[in-house]
C-alpha cells in the first residue's frame, strides 16, 4: 500500500513540474493588445513611430498640425516690401510624413507653389527646406519653420536671365 502512494505521489510531482515547465516556457505577446498606426511598429508593448508621426499609437501626424493658412509681410534684400502675403501649407493624404507644399501669394502675378521637406518635425513644430523650384526665369531655394501659431520664410531668389540671386525675407507670419 505504501509502495503504490509513493508511486502516485512521484506520477504527481512529475506531472506539476512538466505543468510547470511548460507554463513557464509561454511568452505572452505584449503587443498583441498594442494598435500601432501611420507606420508605427510594437517593440515591447510600445509603438515606435516614423519620423513626422506621434502620440502613443502613431495617430499623430505632425505635418496635419501646420496645414493652415499664415499671414505676414516681409522685404528682400532690394528694399522691396511684401505686405500682407500669404503662406498656405497644405499635404496630400500620402505617407511621406516629412513632406508638404508651400503656397506663397504675394499679390504677384502668380502663386508661387513650393515643396518642402520638414526636417525637425515634432508637435511644437519644424523646420523645412525648400526644394529646388523653377518659376518662370527664376528658380527658388530655402528655409523657415512653422507651428500651429507662425511661419517664416527665408528664399534665395536665382535668375537665370542675368545670374542675379535676391532674398526675400518672410518673416513673423501668423495662422489666420
């Protein structure tokens, strides 16, 4: 009798540790309750997002945050004034987070269409560069920065038909 309770106490053991062994060889997925969106990937329950995404699951797309209309004045470096212009940053719905347009309407004869790439791009705001952009005889370069509130605007003006280069200064814009 005593030698079949010291049997069924050994199957007993035997079984607990293999139950044991087994649950303790379970990982549970830390990311399988984690929603990471606009690219972001779960690492360790955390999303971690693409550059110009935020907030906790990536449903922050920074760039959306400055898509308004600015309105300031500014000057080149001729003396010219540029009164009451205006900047528009518009982007398409497209996953390049670090890339937008710039519209710029100077009362000219024409609006002059820019694309930006943004290089610090956080909730608080960025800062871009100008692409290369061809406008008639003329090709525009630079860099500014914007936020929910303002914007500014440094261009390098160069033209081609005399090789002559202009700056234009637009500064202290705010959001209308």
């Amino acid at each position: 009798m005593k030698s079949i309770k010291f049997i069924l106490l050994g199957v007993v053991v035997g079984l607990c540790i293999v139950c044991t062994g087994l649950y303790s060889s379970c990982r549970k997925d830390v990311c399988k309750a984690v929603n990471c969106i606009n690219g972001g990937q779960c690492g360790g329950g955390s999303c971690f997002c693409p550059n110009g995404v935020g907030g906790l699951n990536c449903e922050i797309i920074y760039r959306k945050l400055y898509e308004h209309v600015y309105k300031g004045s500014g000057a080149d470096d001729s003396g010219r004034l540029y009164s009451n212009n205006t900047l528009s940053f518009v982007s398409n719905n497209d996953t390049s987070y670090t890339k937008m347009q710039v519209l710029w309407n100077n009362h000219g004869p024409k609006l002059i269409n820019m694309e930006i790439i943004l290089t610090s791009n956080t909730s608080q705001g960025s800062t871009f560069t100008v692409t290369s952009t061809p406008v008639d005889s003329s090709v525009f370069t630079g860099f500014g920065s914007v936020n929910n509130v303002s914007a500014s605007l440094t261009l390098s003006e160069f033209r081609t038909t005399d090789s002559s280069v202009r700056s234009i200064q637009l500064h202290s814009f705010t959001k209308q």
